[in-house]
C-alpha cells in the first residue's frame, strides 16, 4: 500500500514533468531561429547551470564538447542536404537542432546519428590531449567526462545517435537496448533515463506498428554492406570511448 501510495504522485510528477519538458525543448527549437544569437545566448545559460555543480571552467569546457558534438550532427545534415539550425542549449538535458526535412532512408539516419558521437569523441580525444600536455587534472576529467557523454549517446535506444544508428544495423536492436535501459533504471534510478526509456519505448512502438507499410519496408531496406559499415563504426567509437574514459579517470 505504501508503495502504491508512493509511487502514483512519482508517475504523475514524472508525466507532468515530461509534458513541461516538451514545452521547453518547443520554445528552444523556435528560439533556434535566431540561430547565432540563440546558441550563444543557450551556451552561456548551459554554463551558468552547470557551473551550479562543476565551477564555470569545467562547465565552460563540457557545453563546448556538447556543442562539438552536436555539430557534428548539422554538418552530416547539411551533408545530406537537409538544412538544420545551429544547437540549441538546454541546460541539463543537453541540446537540440532544427531540421527541415527528415533523413530518406535508415542509412542517412544512422550516418546522421553516429556523426555526433564521431566529431564528439575526437573533441573528447583533445581536451584529453591537452590535458597530457599540460598535466592538468580538470581537461583530463573534461576528457573523461566528454568520452562518457558520447558512449552514453551510443545507447542503442531511440531518441539516442545508437538508436538511430539501430535503424541501420537491425531495428530489432531497439528492443535490446529497452531491455538495457530499464535494467540500468533498476540499479540507478534517474528521471532522465526514465524519460528517454518512455520515449524510446513509445517511438519503438509507433515504428514497429508501421512496419508493413511500403514506405517503412523501404525506408528500413539497407544493403549488408552499409549494415556492417554502420557497426564497425558503432563499435569502434564505442571502444574508442571506453578507452578514452579510462585514459582520462582521475582518481579524486
């Protein structure tokens, strides 16, 4: 009974939330009009935030490798000739960009998800870089930090790069990375990945509903070649990150 008690005002403060959430994430998207203006104007925000728990020089660092990282994202869009906005800062969610115009098939939406993690990990590989030439505890745990924020980026699970990158290699993968998700929740319970469990959960469902569709079958119809192409470059950012954090740790 007490759980019950409990755990009905936890779901509906999750749910009322989420929706104030989405809210947000609306008015920063339409802020990502002034493009420029909006990215410095949220960066700066994002820093103040952030500096709240790390001091502003670590935060300062962290928004940059979120931004590197994010515009590996614009420029693979832009590559593919889908025109995107410059990011938008939220603080302690991240970031998002405006895309006019939706990838034509799994295999520009998985190459679009893993450019974050690809031009991010190489930003995360730098600020690591310097700080082994400058001996400097702060950029080695910034490095750290960036190698974790990618890797975690790489959850197989939609709205996450892995997820899109799923797309690509198998949706079915989605499932595993659900399954994933919700036993991580167990061990370390977070709104954060609750949210991103409801959404992935919810957006695996719309797709699989879908799935008969001619557009879908077509949209998920990858030759092997790109499939394998997709994982080698899953796994091996996914390495890269694994070996950069534990290159960056810094015992505190």
């Amino acid at each position: 009974m007490l759980a019950k008690r409990i755990g009905g005002p936890v779901i509906a403060a999750i749910v009322f939330g989420f929706q104030w959430i989405l809210k947000l994430k609306l008015l920063f998207i339409a802020a990502a009009k002034f493009s420029f203006v909006a990215t410095a104007a949220t960066m700066v925000l994002s820093v103040g935030a952030y500096a709240l728990l790390w001091g502003w020089r670590f935060a300062a660092i962290f928004v940059l490798l979120i931004f590197v990282h994010e515009l590996g994202h614009v420029l693979w869009l832009r590559h593919e000739g889908i025109p995107a906005s410059a990011p938008v800062f939220i603080p302690f969610l991240g970031a998002v960009i405006g895309m006019k115009g939706v990838p034509r098939d799994a295999y520009v939406e998985a190459k679009v998800g893993l450019a974050g993690p690809v031009l991010g990990t190489l930003g995360a590989a730098v600020v690591l870089g310097l700080g082994e030439l400058q001996n400097s505890d702060l950029l080695r745990a910034a490095g750290h930090t960036g190698f974790l924020l990618n890797l975690f980026n790489l959850l197989p699970i939609v709205p996450l790069d892995g997820g899109r990158a799923m797309a690509a290699i198998h949706p079915a993968l989605w499932i595993a990375g659900i399954a994933g998700l919700a036993a991580l929740l167990v061990v370390a319970p977070n709104a954060i990945l609750i949210l991103i469990l409801l959404l992935g959960a919810r957006e695996a469902w719309v797709r699989y509903r879908s799935r008969h569709e001619a557009a879908a079958a077509s949209y998920y119809t990858v030759p092997a070649s790109r499939r394998v192409l997709i994982a080698v470059v899953y796994v091996g950012v996914a390495a890269a990150c694994v070996l950069g954090m534990q290159a960056g740790y810094v015992n505190t």
